[in-house]
C-alpha cells in the first residue's frame, strides 16, 4: 500500500474517525470486508439514515448495497482522506455545516457542499444544482 494511504489509515485510528465508522458499522449490521488503499468496506448497513447510498467515517465505507461502483468507491476514499484532514471528529459539524449552506443557496444538500464537490459530485452521484437566483422564473418578489 502507498505510504499516504497507510498514513491516511493511521490518521483516520488515531483521531478516532474508523473506530467510531467500526462501531457504526455493528449497530448497523454491516459485514465489514478489507477494501483498497486501508479502506474498510461495510456492506448490509441497515439504516435508511443518511439517506446517501455510501457514506464514509473514517477509514470505513457504509453501504445499505453489496458492492460499489469504482466511482463511488474513488468519491468515498476521497472522504476518507477529508476524515484525515480535518483530524477526525471536527468533520461531523464541518460537513454538517457545509451541507446547510449546500441546502440554504440550492435547495440541494450536497451540490455547494465543499466536501462533496472536492471528493467529486459526479463520481458521489450528485446533481448539479442551480444557485436559488439563478433559476428561471424563480424571481421572488
């Protein structure tokens, strides 16, 4: 494995982001399985919440699906690598918020979410969303 990725796993231990991604993968029930790059793969999650079809804490990829595309895949490492960057836990508010200001100027939770547009909405999934004042006929009075 290439050294940022084993520095990404360690990152992601000690800053405590895949052993809470671990915990949330047994109250879900997922089977967890070796993935690329230190990932973690948890297939079977069997909550509807969040309503994203894989979501990443740590260095452990939650899905309610038996697979992954490549792209998804590549979109959920690019999170993993945020959980490492933004030292764990202080990335649940950071993403939180992002997803507001996302929802606030389009309607849409990921579209101008920072974090969904470096790990590539695209790859995520996601729409591109026009800005509220953008839209046609959308003028408010």
């Amino acid at each position: 494995m290439d050294r940022r990725f084993r520095f990404r796993r360690a990152a992601n231990y000690i800053n405590l982001a895949t052993p809470l991604g671990l915990l949330i993968s047994i109250i879900g029930g997922a089977t967890r399985r070796p993935g690329p790059n230190g990932l973690i793969l948890a297939f079977g999650y069997r909550y509807r919440f969040p309503i994203a079809g894989a979501f990443t804490v740590g260095n452990v990829v939650l899905t309610r699906w038996d697979s992954l595309s490549d792209r998804l895949l590549l979109h959920e490492e690019r999170h993993a690598t945020q959980w490492a960057w933004c030292v764990g836990l202080p990335m649940l508010p950071l993403y939180l918020l992002s997803m507001l200001v996302s929802v606030v100027i389009c309607g849409n939770q990921a579209t101008y979410n920072v974090f969904e547009r470096l790990a590539n909405l695209e790859d995520g999934g996601y729409p591109r969303a026009p800005l509220w004042w953008k839209r046609r006929g959308g003028s408010r009075g």
